[in-house]
C-alpha cells in the first residue's frame, strides 16, 4: 500500500490508488480515489487512503491518512475514522460513531454512536479447534464464520478484542462499555448497559 500511496500523492502522477484485495494477492482491483476532489472528508494535513469500489462511504464521513476500507463496507452519516485503520470486509458502520487510531474491524455490525478507542481488534476469528483428521494433524482450526454484533452508544476500549462468532454472533447490548485490554471470545452474548472493568476476559459462548 505504501508503493502506491506515495505515488498518489505525487504532484506529477494520477491521483489513482490500487491496493491487494482481501480474495486475492496475486491480482491487483482499483479503489476509487478520493485524495483529489471526491466529497468524502479527510482530517485537515492528512494523506491518501483507500477505500474499496465495492464499499459505500456517506459523504460526510471523516477518514484519516493511511486507513483502508476494504470490499463489502457500509459507512453511516458523520462517522470518524481515523488513521492507520483497516475496516473490512463485511462491515457497517452507524451514523455518528467514532473509530480512532489503529483499529482493525471486519465481519462486524457497528450501532449509532459507538466510540472505539485505538488499537481495538473487533471480529477476528476466535480460539476454536477440533480433533484432526489424522496423528499427523492432531488438531484442526474450527470455522469461525459468524459476527459480531455490537449495538448504539457502545463503548469499546483501547486495545480490546472481540471475536466473530462460529455458531452464533458474538454481541454487545446497547450502552455497554468495555474498559481497556478487555478480551471477548466468539458466541458471548452481553446485555444492555453491561461495565466490564480493565483486563478482563469473557470465555466463550458466556451470557451476561
């Protein structure tokens, strides 16, 4: 991404970017570019970033320099993004939430007004394994194909991580908030206005 971001944002090149898509890394799909004269806003002195064709961002949105909005991305009225993040695939975003720094979200339902502080990691694929098939592979990663679903006026703290769901989404009630470094694994179901305090973790497929 760096290669051709710094060509973009050559004064004697296109303002074109290109980045490797999420189903392949031998083929190269454009991204629109909206470093020149699209209407979605950038953070005043930012860079270029990248946001997939296949993705919709509302004009009004705020994305900061160097993040990427990968394939299958759903942006909400006046949402922030800040820099360095990956969004995508398989993710929307409500109106007026706000993403900081260095946050990687994918396969993921964000409500209205969710803050997410930096270096959070939301639906990654959760712990799960299964006898393998032989003693040559004694085990064999479990599926981890669901989502997680997080509900409006959530907070999630700095560096939390909350993993997709294998049999049913992971989800967050509304008005829950999570402290920093807390860790969620996959199929946990929290209710509404839940406070989880810093450096807790909540095994998998728990109800709250």
């Amino acid at each position: 991404l760096s290669r051709f971001s710094a060509l973009a944002r050559s004064p004697t090149k296109p303002q074109v970017l290109y980045s490797i898509p999420y189903q392949s890394l031998a083929l190269y799909k454009p991204l629109r570019s909206l470093a020149s004269n699209a209407p979605i806003r950038k953070f005043p002195n930012s860079g270029s970033f990248d946001v997939h064709q296949d993705s919709s961002v509302h004009e009004t949105a705020q994305i900061g320099s160097f993040s990427v909005i990968l394939d299958g991305v759903k942006v909400a009225p006046d949402v922030t993004i800040g820099s360095c993040c990956v969004i995508g695939p398989d993710v929307s975003i409500g109106a007026g939430t706000k993403i900081a720094s260095n946050v990687t979200i994918s396969n993921c339902s964000l409500g209205k007004i969710v803050n997410i502080l930096p270096g959070a990691r939301i639906g990654q694929d959760g712990f799960g394994f299964t006898a393998g098939p032989d003693p040559a592979t004694p085990l064999a990663k479990k599926p981890q194909m669901l989502r997680v679903v997080i509900g409006d006026n959530v907070e999630i703290g700095a560096n939390c991580t909350i993993d997709r769901g294998s049999w049913r989404d992971t989800t967050i009630g509304n008005f829950t908030k999570l402290d920093n470094q807390v860790h969620i694994a996959h199929n946990v179901v929290i209710g509404r206005a839940c406070l989880i305090a810093a450096q807790s973790g909540v095994a998998g497929v728990t109800m709250r």
